[in-house]
C-alpha cells in the first residue's frame, strides 16, 4: 500500500502537476468548510460502499451533492448498498475513515473497488481529494486526474447525482 508520500512520488512519476495543501485533521465535509476555501477547484466527498452482493463501490462527488443510497443502487447496477467496514477499506485502499479519496484507487491493485464518479467532478477544471491522509488536500487539473486514472486502470462510471442518471463519461473524450 502507496503512504501519501508515495502517492505524491507516483504522481510526479507519471508527470501530473499537483498542489498539495497541508491542513489539520478533518473527518467530514462539514469540518472542511473553512480549509476549503483557501482552496481553488472542486471539493469532493468519498464514500466506500459494499453492496449486498459483495461488490465494493467508491463513490467521489462534489462535496454539496446529495446521494441518496436507497436509490442509487439501480442506477449504477448494483445491489442493495451499505457503507464498507473501516476494515475493509483499509484492507482495500490502504486508508482509514475520514481519508478516502479516489487516489486510493491506486493502492486497489487487485481492482476490486468499483469507481463511481459525480459529473460535476468529471467536468471541474481542477479537483481536490485527500491525498491519503485526512491532514492534506492535492489539487489536480482535470487532465491530470484523468491520467491518473488511466495509469492505474480505473475507468469511473459518471453519475449526475441531481438527475440520478449515469451519463456519457467526459473522461473519455
């Protein structure tokens, strides 16, 4: 499992320019509010689910969006979902509660989490996820996180979360 100077070394490897924002410890988007606005870009909110079938989810979104879970199961084709186990997601991604973040996709080697990805966050210039660690936050362009993406092989399912519809993947383009 990739530390958060790890990660930060691997972004560099694959040349994706970042700024990374040390901060004090926040464990939910509410407790960010302030730090988030010394911030430029769009700030996000990470959930890790688990369906009833097992099938792990990571959901990142713009850090206002309202995700109903009761609905969002049929919309992304999953069973019925539930919040993953700090365990689990630990096991998994390599990070603890109040640091999941997409750049712990990185450490999903085994490609066993499902990315489901807010269209507002697909369509911002620059985003911003914890870069593994709760006490930092890494803008990145969002060519870079694109590559990101690419170079670990993850490509996201893109929901807009306002009309709760998956929507054409503009990563893609």
């Amino acid at each position: 499992m990739r530390t958060p100077a790890e990660l930060l070394a691997f972004l560099d490897r694959i040349c994706v320019a970042y700024e990374n924002h040390a901060h004090p410890a926040v464990f939910t988007v509410a407790e960010g509010e302030a730090i988030k606005l010394a911030i430029p870009g769009a700030h996000t909110k990470n959930l890790f689910l688990k369906d009833a079938k097992d099938q792990l989810w990571l959901i990142s979104a713009e850090g206002q969006a309202s995700i109903d879970l009761k609905r969002l199961h049929p919309v992304i084709g999953s069973a019925r979902l539930s919040f993953g186990s700090a365990v689990l997601m630990e096991a998994v991604l390599g990070v603890t509660p109040g640091s999941v973040t997409a750049f712990a996709l990185a450490n999903d080697t085994g490609h066993k989490v499902r990315f489901v990805l807010d269209r507002t966050l697909a369509e911002a210039g620059q985003v911003n996820f914890h870069p593994l660690t709760n006490t930092a936050t890494t803008t990145i362009s969002q060519a870079g996180f694109r590559d990101f993406l690419a170079t670990i092989g993850v490509t996201p399912l893109v929901v807009d979360f306002s009309a709760m519809t998956v929507v054409e993947n503009p990563l893609a383009r």
